[in-house]
C-alpha cells in the first residue's frame, strides 16, 4: 500500500514538540512562550538538586541494589554474575548520563561547528570496562561489587561484545569516537543498529568455517538508549516527477520510520560524553488493515516485514543500498533538525557541520542532501552543490578495485528514483570539464556496460571538500591510481593523509594493565596524562639498559602469555606452552592478506624441524603460531585456508617429534574482546598483505604499542611504523609496492614455473597435495591460486618470507637484545594514537574546536 504525502515532510519529526515544562527548583526556567532562560553565567543554580555523580563506595553499592530490585526487578539473595553485569551496567549507565547532559546542553548553548562521522560499521567490544576507566571510577566500582560479594572481572566477562562491524574499518570508528570524546571535540557517531552483528564463527570437525547468528541483543543492551521520540520517515521506490525549474516530486513507494537509539561515548579524563546515534528500522503502519480484513495474513504483515528487515543483520563483507540510503536519510534529517534549530541560513550549514564518509558506504548522502536542498529549501543547483561541496569529507579505506563499491543503475533507479536524477545531473556538470573523451569515460560516475553501474568513489570525491587515505603509502596511492584523474582535474590539495590510530585507553591500558602499571611507575608520570600524551611513552627509551626494568618488562610478556593459555586450555582446552615465542596474525581471512602465506611458512618450518636430528632441534627456538579471524561466508578460498589452518594444526600439535618446537592453533570467532587477550601475549605478529594491498593496517600498531615486534611486507601504516621505531626493530621482506604491477605482467606473459622459482614453496604445495594434512583434493583450488596465476605474489615473496622468519629466530635467541627491541618499540609509538590522528580530522579537515564542559 502507498500513499501519497507532501515531500517537505520528509525527514521531519513523527512527534510535534511537546510541552515541557521544568521541575520545580530546577532551573532553566522557561518564559511564557516556552523558551529556556539561561542563568547567565549562574551555571550552579540550575544545576542545584541534579544528579551527580557516584563517586562513593556506599553511594556505588546503593545504586547497584537498586537496580538489582527496579530495573531488573531480582532480589538481591538470588543473583547471579549475569545479573550483577546488567545492575553494574546500569549504574555506571547513570552517571555516564550525567556528564553525557552535561555535554549536550553545552553544545546546545555553544552552537560549536560539529563533526558528525558516518559509518556502517562501529565495532565496539564490550563497554563496561571502558566507561569505568574513563569516568575514573574503576577502583571505587571494584570495591563496591567486591563489597557485594562479587569480582569485577568475572562480571566484565559476561558482557558480549558489540560488533556491529567486519574489521579494521569498523575498530577505527569506535577509537575515533573514544578519542573525539577524550579530545573534548563535538563529534557524533551515525550507525545502523542491527539486530545481529557480524556472525559467530563456528569449526566443524572437518575445519570448516560455520557461521551462526549474533543475536548480541538478546539479554537487552543496559548502553543504548532508546529514543522513541527521536523518528524519520524514510522513502523508498516510488517516482520523481520533476517540474520546469529542475525541482522534482519523489512520491509513492514504501516509507519506512527510523528511531534512534543512542550510545553514550565517554572521553577519558574529561566530562565530555559524546553521542553514537543508532537506526533502527520500523514499518510505518503495523500492518495493512485491508489484507488482514481480507484473510491474507501473510500480505497483510509482509511490507512491516520488508521494513523491519533493514537493519536486522550486518552483511558480512557488504551492504544493502537500502541500508545505506536509510542510514543517510535518517542520519541527514536528523543533523539539519539540529542545524536548523540554530536558527541560522541554510547557507551556513558548512559553518556549523562537518561530515565524514568512513569510506563509501554513506555517498548517498550527498545526493540526498542535494535533494533536500533543492527540493525542499528551493535552493539553486549552484547554490545546493557549493554546501554539499563544503560539508561532505571522505576517507577512502582501500584501493583494490574489486572492493570499490558500484551500485547498478537500473537498481539505484528502481530504489532512489529521484537519487538518479540528481547523480546524472552532477554527471552533466562533470562532463563541463574540459578534457579526452577516455579521460571523461574514466572519471564519470556512471561506468559503461550491462548494466550500467554508479561509482561511488567517484560520486564521493567529487562532492567532498576533501578527500584522504589512511596511511602515506595508501595516500599516495589513492592520488597515483584510483583517484589519478581527479587529481589533475581538482588540484592536489583536496587530497590528503590521515595516519590511522587506535586509542591507548582500549588497547594498553584496558588490555595489558601490568604493561600501564609498569609504565606509570617507570615514567612517574600520572596514567591520565601520558594516556593523553602518548608520546611521552619515550621516556621509556632511558630505560632499556636498565636490566631491573627489562626483566618486569619481560614477566609482564610472560604473565600475558599466561593469561591467554589460560583462556585457550578453559574456552578450547588445548595446553598451549608459555616457554615459546607467540606468533600471531589476526584479521579477517582475505587472500591479500596472504594468511596462506603465513600457513604454508608454517608448514615449511614444520618439514624442517623433522629434518633435524634431535639434537638440531634442541637449538630451535620453541614456536607457537595463532591465527584468527573471520572468511566471507561466500569467500571459498579464504575458507579453505582455514580448513587448511585448522587440519595442518591437528599434525603438527600431535606430532611427539615437533610439538614441543612448534605449535599452532586457530581460535574461533575473533572478536574486538579476543584481541585483547590475543595481542599483549604476542612476541611478534604478521603483517604480510602484497605491498600496496593493505591500506594501513591497525592491529600492527596495536601489537607495537604492546611490545610486540612486526614482521610485515613494506605496506600501509607498518612503514611509518618503522620509520618511528627504527628498521632495526622491524623484520620487512618482500618485493616493494612499484615493483607488484611488473610481476603480475611476468605471472600472466611468462610464468615461470614453480618448481624452478621457488623450490621451497613448490615442495610445501607437494606436500600438501599428497595428502600430508589430509585429503589433498580438497586444498587443490586453494594451492592453484599459488600455482596458477598467483595475484598476491605468494612465489616472489616465499623465500624472503622463509628468510625474515629466520632472522626472527636469531633475534629472539638473544633474549636480552629482544626485550630492548620491544621497549624501543613501545616507546616510539606516540605518533599511532587515535588521538593525533582525530586531532588531525579536526584541524586540518573540519576545522572543529575543542569544547570542554565547563566544570562545576
Ligand atoms: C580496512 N578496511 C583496511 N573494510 O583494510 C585496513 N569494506 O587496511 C585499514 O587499516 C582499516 O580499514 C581502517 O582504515 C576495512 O576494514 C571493511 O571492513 C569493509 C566492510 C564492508 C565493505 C567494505
């Protein structure tokens, strides 16, 4: 059923305004037409009799109780560590909401210029822990549980992560949103509220990858808040019918409500607690009355069905155009209400909003926002292009081609009819340009062919202000290849470079709190300020010859590697031995990620040790290898190398001659809370993508941050890396980014074969084709993409591989000198926190300003 409705009401609030009035005594007050008075300058007047924070114990254990009997309506002599998690939640909720109202009417009475960041993805992890920490009330709540008879970190354990997000892109959101908050800047998050996020990771006996639903909301999320009162239509299909003045009529079609759900985000150190604003997707009419009358049930639910649907999974690897118009949609009409209540000209919008595309999956926001300015506001194309123009910023997250996003066509035309008309109409203006008809063929937005696709890096270049990868490398890349001629065409200054960071909060001191304790006592430098400044971690560097401190440094890597075997003996129960070096990869399973690589260095180190007498193997250095992470459901090959993982672990780990050399294990369902664990207990980690494939990486810098050493081809962020810490410190191999293009010619024009390139890897691939791991069949489609073809270069880079990992072996038998590379590594470190690269966003790209909350 359609109906028909005036399009200026798209986008605008289901609820009118109510009435509101103030609570007796509680200032602001409100004059006859409702307006707020602000005590001028007299903030602790209408602060007098708000809530406050807990920042006692007894006020802790109150709260706590009293929401084991409200909330979750228990009694307290019958709780168990689930019902401890959600009261703990609960109360740490309620002073999160203190400062997050303390924050939000700041901005509101400041009217600062906000960022607001689009992603599709926001990979959390848990929260609990995080909020504690930044609202500095970790001890007094592990008093008060522990007065209560429980123990903080069994009941952080029964939280489940939030992992609204496939990877890196994800994680990066989530520390970008921790450090706008940390950094005091007035940036929200917007996202999808999916009801299941990326999907559990089951191995079947074979070793084969299951995936089960994430139903993560199902014990109910104590960190959202629901905002039944916050909604927008959204319009999908339908037609646009345009007028004589290029206005156009979008009507008819499906329209579908957003509600918003917010997610409070804590900056540390700081009362600043910024907004995550969440859709989720509602049918506008519960269900069509005539079919229900008429006895079709099924039609009569199926288009609240069809609404419901759209934000109830995260894709794995992908994305709907419904889910991403939806978002946009929702996310814009929510930022120009708040614009708007401003009071200021539309014109002004740039003033006062930034927004950043977190790759290409939110561009149709700047059709949309074309298409609310000329539509709606009744601007001029020139007049609606110059904001769009000024508004839109856009980060690009990866150049293989086959990852860049195309919509076809006749889809967007079906979906988004007005949309279409608005994207060929900036194709008219593209074609202005001057310039070859192959050039004009390259950069348009629309590519030839059947059907027809929209570009959507294109589209997101050409209506941001400015556009920048994630590491220098990527950068340049972006400049030199995708993006080549709109470089020429635009100027060079529209492209830029952010360095990708993670945040130190999560991933030092709330992962390796020995490795922080250890740290402040060195530095004697209060946590809350080297937190802040990371670069003051190279107040280390005085210490390396410092042997007291090498050894504290050493037995925090141990008690870390102790930990994690602890938590595989308990989840898996494997033994992992603790007297190995930990070599560990973790990323989602793709080829240019090259784990097969990884997997048939494995196997090489695995044929050599049974080579050796026993006493050869007595010098060895003591192995284990880990890999995680999550394949594309429909990702054949990358699920293959994880049979391949799983079955070559069950030989080598059983094998009475090498085990006690080499072992190796992949752990199931990688997850933001995984990595925690996985990555302090790490000596070195693998960071091993074909040069040039990689756009940065950021797990290499989390691994850094914790002492771990890097061995990784010259690629992404593990150059600058290098460059921070010393090559010396850094095992790279491989051929280099210039030189990819070249041997892909050679692979296609002259192969060579393998046996005569690469002895070693040929032998390996024998091995496996034999039937040593076993069914060899079953691995042949994996081994010819080496064999045949070989896109991510696995026989150029074998050898020098095999090599680095030799050179790791010799580095890691003198101790001493290993330790001192892991100091020297920590300590250089400061460039990668998430807080320089947010900074950056903000000066460089938004031109935002810090807005502390004023103390009370
Ligand atoms: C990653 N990209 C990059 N994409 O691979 C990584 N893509 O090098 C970089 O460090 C990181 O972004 C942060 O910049 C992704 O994670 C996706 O997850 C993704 C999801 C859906 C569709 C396309």
């Amino acid at each position: 059923m359609t109906s028909t409705i005036d399009p200026k009401t798209i986008g605008k609030p289901q609820h009118p305004r109510r009435h509101v009035r103030t609570l007796t005594g509680y200032l602001p007050e409100t004059d006859a037409s409702g307006k707020e008075k602000w005590p001028k300058g007299e903030e602790k007047v209408w602060k007098a009799g708000m809530r406050g924070l807990d920042k006692d114990v007894p006020d802790i254990t109150k709260s706590f109780v009293n929401h084991v009997q409200t909330s979750l309506a228990r009694q307290p002599y019958n709780l168990d560590e689930l019902g401890a998690y959600q009261a703990a939640a609960l109360s740490v909720r309620d002073n999160l909401l203190v400062n997050w109202n303390e924050t939000q009417l700041n901005y509101t009475r400041k009217t600062p210029k906000r960022a607001y960041y689009l992603s599709l993805e926001f990979l959390m992890g848990r929260t609990l822990d995080n909020a504690l920490l930044n609202l500095g009330l970790k001890d007094q709540y592990n008093d008060g549980v522990q007065q209560l008879g429980f123990n903080m970190e069994d009941i952080l354990e029964k939280e489940r992560d939030a992992a609204l997000g496939n990877g890196g892109l994800g994680r990066l959101a989530a520390c970008y949103l921790d450090s706008s908050a940390s950094q005091e800047l007035p940036v929200w998050g917007y996202g999808l509220r999916y009801q299941y996020g990326i999907f559990q990771q089951l191995i079947s006996p074979e070793g084969n990858q299951l995936e089960a639903p994430d139903p993560w909301l199902e014990h109910q999320n104590p960190w959202e808040l629901p905002r039944l009162d916050v909604s927008y239509e959204v319009r999908f299909y339908g037609h646009s019918e345009r007028g004589n003045d290029g206005r156009a009529v979008w009507t008819g079609g499906q329209e579908v409500l957003a509600i918003a759900y917010d997610v409070m985000i804590p900056g540390y150190g700081t009362k600043t607690t910024n907004n995550l604003r969440l859709w989720e997707s509602k049918p506008k009419r519960g269900f069509d009355l005539n079919s229900f009358n008429a006895g079709n049930y099924e039609g009569a639910v199926e288009s609240s069905n069809s609404a419901a649907a759209i934000t109830s999974v995260l894709y794995p690897n992908d994305h709907t155009l419904k889910q991403q118009y939806f978002w946009t949609a929702a996310s814009l009409a929510d930022i120009l209400r708040r614009f708007k209540n401003t009071g200021k000209p539309i014109t002004e919008f740039p003033d006062y909003a930034a927004i950043q595309l977190n790759d290409t999956h939110p561009t149709l926001a700047i059709p949309e926002l074309m298409r609310i300015l000329l539509d709606e506001e009744e601007l001029s194309w020139n007049q609606a292009w110059q904001i769009v123009t000024n508004t839109f910023f856009y980060t690009n997250h990866t150049v293989l081609p086959e990852a860049l996003e195309k919509w076809p066509v006749p889809l967007v035309e079906h979906v988004l009819p007005r949309h279409l008309q608005i994207i060929y109409d900036i194709v008219t203006v593209e074609k202005k340009f001057p310039g070859d008809r192959d050039r004009l063929g390259r950069m348009s937005l629309i590519e030839e062919g059947f059907p027809k696709q929209v570009r959507m890096a294109h589209l997101a270049c050409i209506g941001s202000r400015k556009v920048n990868g994630v590491a220098e490398l990527h950068s340049d890349l972006v400049k030199t290849t995708i993006l080549k001629d709109f470089v020429e065409f635009e100027g060079v200054s529209k492209f830029g470079n952010v360095t990708n960071g993670v945040t130190p909060r999560r991933w030092l001191d709330q992962c390796n709190p020995q490795l922080s304790d250890l740290i402040t006592k060195t530095l004697k430098i209060d946590k809350g300020v080297w937190l802040k400044d990371f670069t003051k971690l190279e107040g280390l560097l005085q210490f390396t010859e410092d042997k007291e401190f090498r050894e504290k440094w050493a037995a925090v890597k141990q008690s870390n590697k102790e930990r994690l075997a602890k938590y595989v003996q308990s989840t898996l129960g494997f033994t992992v031995r603790t007297d190995a070096m930990f070599d560990v990869q973790i990323k989602r399973l793709h080829e240019y990620k090259r784990q097969t690589l990884n997997i048939l260095g494995v196997i090489h180190r695995y044929l050599t040790l049974k080579n050796m007498s026993a006493a050869e193997r007595k010098k060895a250095n003591r192995k284990v290898v880990i890999f995680a992470g999550k394949a594309a459901p429909a990702y054949y090959i990358a699920k293959l190398t994880i049979r391949l993982i799983v079955n070559v672990a069950r030989i080598i780990n059983d094998d009475p001659e090498t085990k006690e050399y080499l072992q190796l294990y992949f752990l199931p369902d990688y997850s933001v809370s995984l990595a925690e664990i996985l990555i302090p207990a790490s000596d070195i980690s693998q960071h091993i993508s074909t040069a040039g494939t990689e756009a940065s990486g950021t797990s290499n810098m989390k691994f850094c941050i914790n002492g771990g050493l890097l061995v990784g081809t010259v690629d992404g962020a593990n150059i600058e890396i290098a460059e921070e810490v010393g090559e010396s410190n850094v095992f790279f191999f491989g051929h280099l980014t210039p030189a990819v293009e070249d041997l892909r010619y050679q692979h296609t024009y002259h192969p060579i074969p393998i046996e005569q390139k690469c002895p070693a890897l040929a032998h390996v691939l024998n091995e496996v084709s034999a039937g040593r791991f076993g069914d060899g069949h079953v691995y042949e489609p994996l081994l010819n993409t080496v064999r045949q073809g070989d896109y991510y270069l696995l026989t150029d880079d074998f050898d020098s591989y095999i090599a680095s990992l030799a050179m790791v072996d010799e580095a890691y038998l003198d101790r001493d000198e290993w330790i001192k590379k892991s100091i020297r590594t920590t300590a250089k470190m400061g460039k990668f926190s998430s807080d320089r690269a947010i900074l950056e966003y903000a000066e460089s790209y938004w031109n935002l300003e810090q807005t502390p909350v004023p103390s009370s």
